[in-house]
C-alpha cells in the first residue's frame, strides 16, 4: 500500500510539472491518479489529485466539472479532519464562483474558508482574511473591508511573516486615506516602513501612499519629500515610478515650480511611450499643458493638450490641429480653455456621429463580404473564399515546399434525412455539423461548404498529418445530433489529395479528392487518400466476395505473440483473400465490403472454425480473432463460440477475442451488454487499439475485458523520446492498475523492446518477434520448439518466412 501512494505522489507530482506546458497530459495523470487512489482509498492523494485536475478543468472553461471535482476534494478534507486542506478547497471555490459572477456563492465559500483556516493556523487566516477584505472593497462596502484588513493584520502578526504584515498595512492604509481617515492611515503606512522598509517594492508603496496622504491634507512640501523617496526606492515597478512621478508634478505644480515639475515630466514622457502606457501618457501631456500654462507658452500648452486627447482617443487630429492654431491666437488662457472645452463636445458630438457613420458602414461592408465570401447557411466559407486561400496556400507551399492537403466531405444517406423530416431539419443538421467541424482542425486550416451536403477542408498537413486530423473530424460526429427533438445519427465519408503529391492546382486536388470521398463511401472506409491507383471498383471487388468463401479463396495467417520470458504463447489469426482472378486482395479492401454487404458473419463463423481447428492441432499455444462491429452486434455470437469450441473438443480460454476500442466508444451500453454475453462463454476478451483516444477510461472498470493492445501509435511514439514514454507509461500503468493485460504490437526494433520492458510491458507482437506464419510453418515451429532453444528457432522460423 505505502509503495502504491508514493508512486501515485510520483504521478502527481509529474502533473504538476506538466500544467501549463501540456495541460492535456497532466489531466491524464491526474485522471489515472484519482482512478487509482479511490481503488487503494488514498483519500488524501485523491483529494489533492481532483484539486489539481479542477484547476485544468477551469482554465479550460469546463467550470461545472472543476466544481464537481472541487466539491469531491471539500468532503473529503472535511473527513479527514484536514482544516488547511478544507480552507485551500474553500479558497478554489470561491475563485470559481467570482469567475462565474455568481458573487453571492462566492463569498459565501469565502466565508466558510475563513471559519475553517484560524484552526488550519495564522498564516492560512491571514490570506483568507485579506482575500475577503479585497473583495469587499471591490464591492464598496468599506465597513467590511476594515474589519478583515484588521483580522488579516492580525493573524499575519501570529504567523510572524513581515512581508505579508507590510503589504496588509499599505493596502488597508490606501482604503483608509479614500475614506479620509489620515491619522489612521499615517500610523499605517509608518509601521509599515518600520518594519519592511529595505524592501524595495513595498518600501516605494508605501512611501508613495505617504505622499498621497499628506498631499490630500494639503501639506504639499512634505509629499514632495515622500514621493522622492519613493523613486529612489529601489525594484519599484515601473507603473508606480510613473505614477509617483505625476503625483510629484501635480504637487510642483500646485507650488508653482514649474521647472521641476518639466523636467520631471519630461523624464516620465519617454517611459509612459516606451511601456505604452497610453493612460499615463495623456496624463503626462496634461501635466505638461499646465507647466506650459503658467509659464505663458499657451500655443505649446494647446498643442500638449491635444496631444493628451489624441493619446486617449487617437481620432479628429485634423480637427484638433486646426482649433489648437484658433486658440493659440487668444490672448487670455482661461478664455480659450472655455472655448477648447466648447470645442471638444462638439468634437465628442461629432466623432460619436462619425463613429456611427463607420460602424454602420463598416457593418454594410461586412454584410457584402459575407453574401460574397461566405455560405449564407452555416456562416462558414463558400467556393470563392476557399479558391482565395488555397491561392495562397499553395504559393507558400510551392516556396517553402511543404504540403497542402485538400479534403472532401460528404454526408452518408443526407438525402433520407430531407425526405423523412423536411428540408428545415437538414438545414438545422448542416448548421449544427458546420458548428463542430472548425475545432476539429488547426487555427490556420479552413472548413468551407461548397454546396448541398458537401464540405471541404484546406489543411497545413503532410500526408502522415492527414490522418490524425481526419480522424478527428470524424469523431465530431460521434456525438448524435439533437434538433427540435429530432436525434440523428450521421456518418460522413471523406476523401483527401495533397499537394504535390497527387497534383499542383486547386481544382484538380479537389477532383482527386473528390473521386477519394467516393471510393470511401464506396468501400464503407469512411476515409480515403489519393488516388485510387488502379484499384478495383467497389461493385467488382463485392461481387467477387460472394464467391470467395465458397470458392476456399479465403485462409489463415498467425502472428505470434511473445510472453515474458521471450516465448511464443499464443498467436493473432489473421484473415487474408487470395481471389482466383483479382490476385491478394488486402483486408483494408475487401472488410469495409464484408461489414456492409453482410459477408462478415460468414466470414466470421468460418474463421473461427477455422481458428478452432488449428488450435486443437496446436495445444500450446491459444489465439485470437479479431471481431467487426456486425459481429459484436450479433446475439446468436455467444452460441456459436461454444458450439464451434465444444466441436473441435478447444477450452474457451485458449480463445481471445479482440474488439476494436473505437467499436466500444462508439456505443457503450450495447458494447457491454455484448461483452458480458461473450464474457459468460469463457473466452478471453481484449480491447485492441487501446489508448488511442476514443474511449474514456473511467468506463475500463465495468468492462469485463482481460487484455488491453496498446494502440500503434503510442508504440511508434516511443522514437519520439521521453514524451513518448511517459505518455505509453501512463497508460500502461493504468491498464495495470486495473489488473489488465497489457500487449504491444507493432514491435519492430530492438530499441523499442528495450523501451517496453523498462516501462513494464513484456508481451509484444509485430516484426521482430515474427512476421505472420502460415499455418504449415506454425505447426513445424510447435513439433520441434524446446524452451532451451529459442534462438535457433527463431531464426529457423525466419529462414522459413523468407521463402
């Protein structure tokens, strides 16, 4: 148990490292952490997992979950009797519910931290009372505000922290000066530099709040003083520095030393533009308008005037050039401040009618280029716009010589859906797809509608890029559509051309993908790349499957499997078409045929025999059969298997089906009431492709699977360094955490052998241990293997393959 928690604290801590530079990755620590903790009831690292996983969840707009983990971590501090765990829980929740602007909640969690954290001790009061008193303030209720900017004094006192004693007496001293009491502020701010004064960005804080005080009592010499000080503090911000600077001159002012207070500014004018503090800036140049004033520079003080108002609001320069050169010939500066203040509401009068005049021009500008370069349906980018941006897509291709691939998407049996509801619902259907597909692709990638049902995408991708991003744009139709309470439940196919590979122009990339998408929805693949290269035609290639079988066109290749002690304990059966008059046809070809046509119960009850048949030749070894979604659907499955194995005198257990993790996501519910039939027959049950993203891990538990394959992808990722390792380690170990099997396939190298055993998963398939055997060599290898020869057999077997 102690090992368990330390290595979960190890998982743990690594999430923390991850947040804000993979958030996606340290979520799935966190996840597999909380999964694991509630097994072994480590609730104290529970609760610090869903605390850290609420905190991703924010960031990521998912609040309502954030909360719901939140709470979870609350109850359980509060039964562990944890008072500073509680407080910290309290704190997180309160901070959300202000992000929600649900004030009332908020402050009520904040009220609750501050009950708990005086027994968590002073430190934790302390930061829960000068958080509620902030937030009292930003609510005007000063009263409040007092009384926890007293408590927070207080508790930072007992907690002997001096910094955070400082920072409450600037901040309560600040509040008490806007409410006019300066002697209560003064002693502030005095204790305050007594007991922090040498450091440098607090000390020029609360020295500027001194001058602040003395000059709202009129003792403007000594707020010189004080504001001084405060600049020659040293780590002051350059916010305050600025700051302190036109407090300083507005006093220099007021003291009619106009010379200081211009040299002042003038230093302040180059930092206000280089930080671009615009606010100041014109702060600055009214300051600086004044100086001019009563030094008798009139027109310099007009042109700085303006200037202030051009750094706000950065329109009518013209106009203001023009009344600055009337002012500038008044005699009296009050008189012409009178006049320019008349000016400038006729100037707001006049910009806020010009504004509207913009905005309604640019809002008739906008709606031109939306009936032009927009689909008037979906608001998403029609033929035209799409032609644009490949224009230019393909140019920068061309220059940097990198790729472009162009997609077409089609909506299987869309048709149907206009006829059964009406045309309003296909409508609503295209708008709610157009809705979802932007997100599934890259920031600088485009989704248009051309036309009826068809969409294409314009991607910044390779061709091991399209993939992935296909895939994606699939799963976004995963979820059902619900409108006006119509639940539909659409696939699309999709087809992709790249650049320059399959051609070098928009419209025959879009040709070539175009006849891909059909060839997808032709073979039931769903996806399709590049041209077809020769490939039979779909109809040709169906009509020859109705006589394959028949015809004994079909048979059986086995993939070994190795344990972990180097040996081969059972075998993968692979299904293979060596068609009479086609040649091999590849399963990728003829499955999506079987699936739709039907063919594959057939095909499946015929493997299986076939399977059966071998194993009762072969008793050492089990093997697995790889299930279709037709297959798994089927309730007369379970009868077969124990019919078949009952007739070949084959144990159930030396049988291992395996079921596509895709197939269980895309329907859970049926998946399981499946699995659990199958699971009832004694076969063993594996979840293949797993840890390729389509399944939520938290269902794994009421699944009544044995094994998990690990997805290809995650094998390949090992050459990608730690990265790749950490994330396959990650999901092995949450296999194993839920006593799973774990197998690799794909296993080519002896780096990526190596890299698997490190991470503890020892049962791999895939080149290196052997290529697919036909089942002549298969028999020959289990009539002369002896556990003391493994080498010599495994090159015998591989001489045989070569022939």
């Amino acid at each position: 148990m102690n090992d368990a928690v330390q290595h979960l604290d190890v998982l743990l801590r690594q999430g923390r490292q991850l947040r804000g530079s993979d958030d996606v990755r340290a979520a799935l620590l966190f996840e597999q952490v909380v999964m694991t903790a509630r097994m072994h009831s480590a609730f104290p690292v529970l609760a610090d997992a869903l605390n850290a996983l609420a905190g991703i969840e924010h960031s990521r707009g998912d609040s309502q979950s954030a909360l719901t983990h939140l709470e979870e971590a609350l109850s359980i501090r509060q039964i562990l009797d944890d008072q500073g765990g509680s407080a910290a829980v309290l704190c997180n929740l309160g901070a959300v519910y202000l992000d929600l602007g649900s004030f009332n909640l908020a402050l009520e969690y904040l009220l609750r931290a501050d009950r708990v954290a005086e027994q968590a001790g002073p430190a934790r009061a302390a930061m829960v009372a000068a958080n509620l008193a902030k937030s009292y303030d930003a609510l005007e209720l000063p009263g409040e505000a007092h009384t926890q900017y007293t408590r927070a004094l207080s508790f930072a006192q007992l907690a002997d922290q001096p910094l955070g004693e400082m920072t409450v007496m600037i901040n309560h001293a600040d509040l008490l000066r806007r409410q006019g009491h300066f002697d209560e502020a003064l002693t502030l701010l005095k204790s305050a530099l007594a007991l922090g004064g040498h450091h440098g960005g607090l000390a020029a804080n609360a020295w500027h709040c001194l001058g602040q005080l003395q000059r709202d009592q009129g003792k403007l010499e000594l707020a010189l003083t004080h504001f001084d000080t405060a600049l020659a503090m040293p780590e002051a911000d350059i916010d305050l520095v600025l700051h302190v600077r036109c407090d300083a001159s507005e006093v220099l002012l007021d003291l009619q030393r106009q010379e200081e207070a211009r040299l002042l500014l003038d230093a302040a004018l180059p930092d206000a533009k280089a930080s671009r503090r615009m606010r100041v800036q014109a702060r600055i140049l009214a300051l600086q308008a004044r100086v001019q004033e009563q030094d008798g520079e009139l027109s310099q003080a007009l042109i700085s005037l303006r200037q202030a108002h051009t750094a706000e609001t950065e329109v009518l320069r013209a106009e203001a050039e023009q009344r600055t050169r009337e002012l500038a010939a008044r005699s009296e500066l009050e008189r012409d401040r009178q006049r320019l203040e008349n000016e400038q509401a006729r100037y707001a009068a006049e910009r806020a009618a010009k504004e509207q005049l913009e905005r309604e021009q640019a809002g008739r500008l906008l709606e031109f280029e939306r009936l032009a370069l927009y689909d008037a349906l979906t608001g998403l980018p029609n033929r035209l716009l799409l032609s644009e941006r490949a224009r230019t897509a393909l140019h920068e291709a061309a220059v940097r010589h990198t790729s472009v691939a162009v997609g077409v998407m089609d909506l299987n049996k869309f048709k149907a859906v206009n006829d059964t509801y009406g045309h309003h619902i296909g409508d609503l259907l295209l708008k709610e797809i157009a809705a979802r597909l932007p997100p599934a692709v890259g920031v600088h990638d485009t989704v248009a509608r051309t036309g009826g049902d068809e969409f294409v995408f314009l991607l910044q991708a390779s061709r091991q890029e399209v993939v992935p991003l296909a895939r994606q744009i699939i799963e976004t139709f995963d979820e059902p559509f619900l409108l006006n309470d119509v639940e539909l439940h659409m696939r699309p196919s999709l087809g992709f051309a790249l650049y320059p590979d399959d051609a070098s122009d928009l419209d025959t990339l879009l040709a070539q993908a175009d006849e891909a998408m059909y060839r997808a929805k032709a073979l039931g693949s769903t996806l399709e790349i590049g041209t077809s290269g020769g490939t039979l035609a779909p109809a040709t290639l169906e009509s020859a499957l109705h006589g394959a079988l028949a015809g004994g066109e079909f048979h059986l290749v086995y993939q070994p499997l190795e344990d972990p002690r180097g040996r081969w304990h059972s075998v993968e059966a692979l299904l293979r078409w060596r068609s009479r008059t086609y040649g091999n046809v590849t399963p990728d070809q003829f499955m999506p045929l079987a699936e739709r046509s039907g063919l594959s119960l057939p095909l499946g009850a015929w493997t299986l025999a076939a399977v059966c048949q071998a194993l009762a030749q072969l008793p050492s070894l089990g093997a697995a059969i790889n299930l279709s979604a037709r297959q798994l659907a089927d309730p007369e499955l379970p009868a077969l298997l124990q019919r078949t194995t009952a007739e070949f005198g084959v144990s159930p257990s030396r049988l291992s089906l395996e079921i596509r993790e895709e197939l269980v996501a895309r329907a859970p519910e049926r998946a399981r009431t499946a699995l659990n039939a199958l699971h009832s027959t004694g076969v063993r049950l594996t979840l293949d492709d797993f840890g390729g993203g389509h399944a939520h891990f938290a269902g794994l538990q009421t699944l009544p699977i044995h094994a998990v394959k690990l997805d290809r992808s995650l094998v390949q990722g090992l050459d990608r360094g730690p990265s790749g390792m950490a994330l396959l380690g990650a999901v092995a170990q949450l296999a194993r955490a839920l006593d799973l099997e774990v197998i690799a396939k794909g296993v080519e190298t002896p780096a990526q052998r190596t890299q698997l055993s490190s991470l503890g998963v020892h049962r791999l398939q895939g080149f290196l241990v052997s290529p697919p055997l036909e089942l002549p060599d298969l028999k020959t290898w289990a009539s002369t293997a002896l556990e003391a020869q493994p080498n010599r057999l495994r090159h015998a077997v591989e001489d045989a393959t070569k022939i």
